[in-house]
C-alpha cells in the first residue's frame, strides 16, 4: 500500500478512525437538524442558542481529534521523510484554523 503524504489531496483512515470521524459527524448532523426543528417549532431563542453552542462544541471536538491523527500520522510521516515543507503546511493551517 502506498503512504499518503499530506500535500495529497487525499487521505487513507484506518477503519477505527474512520469509523470514529463518521459517528462524530451523525451525531452533529442530528443536532444540526434537531436545531432546524426547534427554529420550525417556534422554540425559545434561548434554548436554541443552547443547542447551537453544543454543536460549536462537537465541532470542536472533532477538528481537535482530526488535526490530533493528521499530526501523528501525515506530518509526523512527512517529517521523517524528509519532507519539511509540511511544517510550513501545518502552520498555514493553524493560522487558518485559529482565525
């Protein structure tokens, strides 16, 4: 199997990783659609907002775990071969993410 490298447009996840980044993204598709029904069903801004905020939350989470198995996996692979122009690419992506 050939390593995917992180200036690659694509990446191979393991199975439990894969598995892990899908059920995170389920459980933020539902609440975003729980969100629509509450703003459908007239709900109180403030419950809402509650809501919203978890989703802020879940969010969070799952680019924390995301850039956590891109550092030890791409960036760590890349560096050991090598390849320093992905430092550069990971603070470039930093810089985006803490905007």
């Amino acid at each position: 199997m050939e390593e995917m490298k992180c200036i690659h447009a694509k990446k191979e996840r393991s199975e439990e990783e894969f598995k892990d980044l899908i059920h995170r993204l389920n459980r933020i598709e539902g609440q975003v659609r729980g969100i629509k029904r509450m703003v459908e069903d007239e709900a109180y801004c403030p419950d809402i907002l509650i809501q919203v905020s978890a989703v802020n939350s879940a969010l969070n989470s799952f680019s924390k775990v995301l850039l956590g198995n891109h550092i030890r996996t791409c960036v760590a692979d890349d560096i050991r071969n090598g390849q320093e122009e992905t430092i550069d690419e990971l603070v470039t992506l930093l810089q985006k993410l803490m905007k």
